[in-house]
C-alpha cells in the first residue's frame, strides 16, 4: 500500500500537495466536553481554507459529533423535564431534575447533521466547498468498499472540494482484535482512520492535532522533560508519550516504550501507533497541538511551512545532531571555556590566527569553491561577491586582528569593575561574566566566522554559528579550524557550526537555550531576526541611515576626501554615507560644485531632497524618501539652514547610526557632538570608521544601534555582562535591623585588593 518516500525534513512539508488534518476530539470540543469550541475551530476552518486556495488539496477527519449531540440532547432533556415540571406542579420551579446518562451512538446520530452544518457554514465563508463522507472499518476492509471510497474522495478532491470525514459513531462496530498484526490497521478511532485514510489516498502529509505537545523523552511535566522534535521510529532510545487526552478513546497515554519496530511494540499508544503506520505507507506525519491559545491560529499553516510545531516523524535520521543538542553540547562547553585562565584563551586565539595563516590554501581553495558556485548561479549582486570573496591580504589582516583580541582577553571575563566594604568582613563585588549563548546569523561573509568565534572565545561565551548557504564550503573549513584550535584546551564544542537545515526563525524560538542573537548582514536580515525573535535579546541595527553634514565653515580638501569615502568606498556598507546635508550658504560655491563632479566621477546617483530641489531649475530626480538606505553608488541629498537643522534633520530621518560633520568651527563640531544622539557620532572623518577593526577592537559582532547594553561597533566588552559576588563572615540581614549592631559603611575599596588581602583580581 506504500505510495512512496515520505518527506525526510521539516523544510520539505512545503511541497506537500494533499494534506490530511485530524482532529481530536480535546481540539473540537469544549472543556466542559458538551459543545464544540467555535473559536478554536474556527481558526482550523480558516488554515485549511488558506491552504485550500493555495491549490493544496485538503481533508478533514474529525472528531465532535459525540459532543455536538450531547449538548443537543442534554438540551431537548433539559426542556422536556421542564414542561413536564411545570405541568405537574403548576409553576416553573425545577426540583431533583437530573440528567440521564446518554450512549455514544445516540449522541453521535443527533450531533452529526449539525457538526457538518457549521463546517460547512464555517467553509462558506471562504468560498470553499465541503462535503461529507462517514466510514466504518468495513470500507476498509472490504475491496469493493475500499476502492468505492476512494473513487469519492479522488472525484472530490478534483472538483477542489474539503472532504469532511468521519467514523459513523452511530452504527461503528467494534474494532476487530489485533487485525492490524499483519499490516492493516485497524479502524478503533480517529487517529487509526486518519492514517488508514492518509495511506490509502496516497497524501503526502498527515497533521494530527489533540491537546498534546508530541513526543517527549522523559515524563512531561518533570524538570528534564524536552519535546522531541524529529522522532526516528529505529531509534533505541526511551521516550514518553504525552498525557491521555482528556476526551475521546485515542491520544497518547502516560508510557515510556522502547520503540522498536511499530507492530511489536505493545505499548505503544493508539496515536503513534497511527502515525507510525502512516509513515511506514509513505505519509510524512507531525502531532501536535491544536488546543493551546497562542498557536492554534497558525499551528496548521506553521507545520506546512516546515516550522517546528509538535513532533514531526522522519525515516531518515541525518548524520549529525540535532540544533538542540549543538545548543546544549556549546553551552557545557562554555562553562569550561569562562573557567579557563585568561591566558589560555588568548593561546586558543592566537592559535587560531596561526592557523588561518598557515592552512591558507584550504581555506582560499574552500572559498575558490563557494565563489564559482555563486558565480555560475549568478544570483549574488557584486557586493555581496565581494564580501563572499576571501584573499591572502585578507586572511593576513584578520589574523592581526585576532591577535588584538587575543590580548584584549587578558582582561576581560572576571575582572573587577566595583569593590565595596559593606560592613565589618562583608565585601561586594561586581565582576564581567560572559552573557551566555550567542547565535550569530551571518550572510555571505565567512570572514565573519573567525572573527565572531575570537570575540566569543576572549569573552567565555559560548556560540551558536549560522551562515549563509553561499559560503557553506568556507564556513565549513574555517568551523574545522576554530574547533580545532579550541581542543588545545579541552573545549572544541563551545563553537558549534549549524549546517542543517533549520530555518532561521526556528533558531528565534530557542528562547530556554540562547541569551543573545546577533545578526550580521543586510537590514532586512536585521529586521526579520528582529521580529522572529521571541524572547531573545537581539543586538543589532534596523538600518545604516548615516548622514554626512558640510558646515559652511568646511576645509575643500577634507570635504571630497571624507565625502568620497563615506558613500564611495564600499556603498553596501552599513555605515556608508546614505545622505549629504548640504549648509544653504555652499549653494552655487566653487565648492559645491566640486562636491557634485566628484559624485558624478564616482557614478553616484543622486536623488534630491525636497528642499534642495526647490533651489534647482533642473534637478536630479526627487528623493521618494528621506529615510532610505540605498546599499549602493545612490544617495540623498538636502540642505539645511544651520547645524542645528542638520541635527534636527538626522534625529528624524536617521536611523541612529552613524552621523559625520565636516567644519572648521569648532565651537559648532562640539555641539554637533553633544547634540546628536547616535551610537557614533564623527567630527572631520569618514562615516567608514565606524567598524570594530578601526577602533581597536580587533574585530566586532556586528554594530548595535539599540539604547542599552552596548552601541556602536560591539567588540569584546559588549559580550560581557556583570554579576554581583558578595563574601561576608556569617551575617545575616537581621544584623543590620533597626535593633541590630552592625552599621552599613558602603565604603569603596580599590578594585586591586581586597580584605582578604592580596586577591588577583585578573
């Protein structure tokens, strides 16, 4: 019955053309079990339409009829006892009304007209069509049966519409013991049906949603349970399923089995039995859950873009681990890494930059690779090639970096920043701790790997690498170099390369495992990561909107200088010149009009701004926006009365990066200075400085222009964070109270020493 391959990753599920939706009766019913959750369901209505126009064809096996008829019958019941109370005691007053305990068959014959009302009701909305099927095990057993269904549901499908189906609770016979033995399974609930029917019409996905998370390897609910998120049925490991649903005969009891091969394994619980046998017939299947508030509105649409929803099963077990497991691996290697010496840091550093050096030729022929891929795609834009583009003068200069940060990190983690006497053999101190876990997403640029993974190492933190695909095979080789020089220590896993395929939005939601993001790249890479990220810091710039303002008191030479290099040397740049403000005075001046030959030389575009256009009777075209980066030989250009206009201007067109005046006033650069609020703020020099490398800081992990933690170029002292260590002699807060003995004395001590005496303080 098998119709082929399921798909072996979560990235897959997007080319999923039929699609099979289960869901459970926790899904569909209320919490009170009587009634459907409308809501709820209406929110699966609306996935299932989207995906439906998508040209997905879509089927729906649920749950609900039992619960739709009991609210039903519960309400005819309730009213007939109510006329027959009023008749009998002349008034309306209920007395010892009690409920009779109603069968599943009746309340599935009441509930079913009524639960395909609303879906069709609920589908009418969205111009789509359903219709309904009921099954029993017999139309599966029975050929003719079997093959009759199936020519139904293919001629609805290609009709374009929802085939509802569902077991016909009203007559359903009871599950034939154990026929599922030799290959068949047996139709004992929804779980079992929709893997039969997902087999059987040859989809290509089966979603099956209850009230439960997935598969978890040790018991949910305790400290170190962890949802499974790809569940291999050869692996020999133990794993728990999921809390019984709280309604209906399937779900996933609370049992660990060792799952061995699906049809021996008797403990293995009804929906994962389904799912199993599903996967074994070429359907791909996740369990997930469709009852949690803050998910259900996307969980469907989630799963078929191959997010990590639930636990989704594969046949296919890839070679490596998990990101989970890389994430876990760098954080315990971390810890080792922050307890090291600072000297034995700054040795793993410089051994790195030998090692750049001397296996150079790997490296660039790596790159060699990565460069004629990209060429042949010919997709990458110039700039982008240029900064995939690796070259001895640049493996030189990045190993010169590295070996300032290897001296940097002879001070960094541990040193003490404030020391306090707080009374008599009580001392405070507050001493730099690495942050944590750092996910550093990067585009084409493999130069950034070396440099990120030195700042990582000089600060104690872990790292968590994912690069562009275009510099796959130079990421690869410079991961191999870097772990290699962190095993000199005994920590090669602190530095972990993500070469799977998890998507960048996936690695957002590891908010238990990573403390800080930091994206490396366009700003759109920025914003997305920005948006993406759920409860993890992100360090970063939306945009490079750098502005250069020429005072009227500005040098000639220094303004073509400074002006050329800010928008000419590397126009992709973040801290490239986006915008020139022009003072009104250098208007029609032999100046000005050096300023315009020299971009023209350059081939810069220039795109006016409103009011620098008014003064032109044949202008450059009009800017569309004062708040564009262009990331190319473009730019703005306005004019504005004063300095303090130009600020005026930057603070609200700018994006806080950085800002440049050229003046030989110093009376008006100082106020420039102290005015202007952005993380750099430059007097007489190009914007290109703002970059960790012309700073001194060896190398930096991107520039952040956020108004806390670090700004500007982040280098080593923005990947550190502080912690308080307090050492006292047996005090207690109660000495301090209002008939206590001790005084606070809040007294500063020299960060070199401490009471004890003659303590390093690294």
């Amino acid at each position: 019955m098998a119709h082929g391959s399921s798909f072996a990753h979560r990235g897959e599920l997007r080319q999923a053309k039929r699609i099979v939706v289960k869901l459970g009766s926790a899904v569909v019913t209320r919490g009170d079990e009587c009634g459907l959750a409308l809501g709820r369901l209406a929110s699966i209505v609306e996935q299932v339409a989207m995906l439906q126009n998508q040209g997905r064809e879509m089927m729906i096996v649920t749950s609900g009829a039992v619960a739709f008829g009991k609210q039903r019958l519960r309400h005819e019941i309730l009213l007939s006892q109510s006329v027959r109370q009023a008749l009998h005691s002349g008034h309306n007053q209920l007395k010892d009304m009690s409920l009779p305990v109603l069968e599943a068959r009746a309340c599935a014959a009441a509930g079913q007209s009524g639960l395909m009302a609303l879906y069709e009701a609920m589908f009418t909305q969205y111009s789509t069509c359903t219709a309904q099927v009921l099954v029993t095990n017999l139309d599966f057993h029975d050929d003719q049966k079997r093959q009759n269904l199936n020519s139904t549901l293919q001629e609805l499908l290609r009709m374009n519409i929802v085939p509802i189906i569902n077991t016909n609770d009203a007559v359903v016979p009871p599950p034939e013991p154990n026929s599922d033995l030799q290959g068949v399974i047996s139709i004992k609930d929804n779980d079992s049906l929709a893997a039969r029917l997902a087999v059987e019409m040859k989809a290509d996905l089966l979603i099956a949603l209850s009230d439960v998370e997935g598969l978890y390897n040790s018991p949910p609910g305790t400290d170190d349970a962890k949802l499974i998120d790809i569940f291999y049925p050869g692996d020999q490991q133990s794993i728990t399923y999921g809390t019984k649903s709280r309604v209906g005969i399937g779900g996933m009891e609370a049992k660990v089995c060792l799952p061995l091969k699906f049809n021996l394994c008797v403990s293995v619980c009804l929906q994962v039995k389904a799912a199993l046998w599903a996967l074994q017939g070429g359907t791909s299947v996740v369990i997930a859950n469709g009852t949690h508030p803050k998910v259900t509105g996307h969980v469907i649409t989630d799963i078929v873009e191959g997010k990590k929803v639930g636990t989704f099963f594969s046949e296919i077990k890839p070679a490596g681990p998990t990101v989970e497991q890389q994430t876990e691996m760098a954080r315990n290697s971390g810890r080792t890494l922050a307890s090291l010496h600072p000297d034995q840091r700054s040795e793993i550093i410089c051994n790195l930059a030998e090692l750049l050096t001397e296996r150079k030729d790997e490296i660039l022929a790596a790159n060699k690779m990565d460069m004629d891929l990209a060429v042949n795609a010919g997709h990458l834009p110039p700039a982008m090639l240029k900064r995939l583009s690796l070259s001895p003068a640049k493996l030189n200069s990045l190993a010169i970096g590295l070996r300032q940060i290897a001296v940097a990190a002879q001070d960094s983690v541990g040193r003490v920043l404030r020391r306090t006497r707080v009374a008599h053999n009580l001392e405070l101190e507050q001493i730099t701790v690495p942050i944590g876990v750092l996910l550093v997403i990067f585009e084409a640029r493999p130069d950034c790997l070396p440099q990120v993974g030195a700042l990582a190492i000089a600060s104690g933190n872990a790292l968590l690498l994912k690069g562009g695909k275009e510099a796959a095979n130079t990421n690869r080789v410079l991961h191999q170099l870097t772990q290699e020089a962190l095993s000199m220590h005994g920590v090669r896993e602190a530095v972990q390369l993500v070469s799977t395929r998890e998507e960048v939005e996936d690695l957002c939601r590891l908010d238990k495992m990573i403390d800080l993001i930091i994206p490396r790249g366009s700003s759109q890479l920025v914003r997305d990561i920005q948006r993406a990220a759920k409860g993890i810091p992100v360090l970063g710039h939306s945009e490079g909107i750098c502005h250069v303002y020429v005072d009227s008191d500005a040098s000639i030479d220094k303004v073509i200088k400074i002006v050329r290099d800010s928008k000419c040397d590397y126009p992709a740049a973040c801290n490239a010149m986006e915008t020139l403000l022009i003072h009104r005075d250098i208007l029609r001046t032999p100046l000005f009009d050096q300023i315009i030959d020299m971009l023209r030389t350059e081939r810069v575009k220039i795109h006016a701004g409103p009011r620098f256009a008014s003064y032109l009777t044949f202008s450059p075209s009009e800017a569309k926006s004062l708040r564009i980066e262009y990331g190319d030989l473009e730019c703005c250009m306005e004019v504005v009365d004063s300095m303090h206009e130009a600020v005026d201007h930057i603070h609200k067109y700018g994006s806080s990066h950085t800002d440049v005046i050229i003046t030989e006033n110093e009376d008006t650069a100082e106020q420039f200075l102290q005015q202007l609020d952005s993380a750099c703020v430059f007097w007489n020099a190009s914007s290109r400085f703002a970059d960790g490398y012309r700073f001194g800081l060896g190398a930096e992990v991107g520039i952040s222009t956020a108004r806390i933690h670090a700004r500007g170029p982040v280098g080593l002292e923005g990947l550190l964070t502080t912690k308080w260590v307090l050492r006292g002699d047996g005090h207690t807060a109660a000495d301090f109270s209002e008939n206590g003995t001790m005084k606070y004395l809040h007294e500063n001590l020299p960060v070199g020493q401490s009471l004890a005496g003659q303590r390093d303080s690294n």
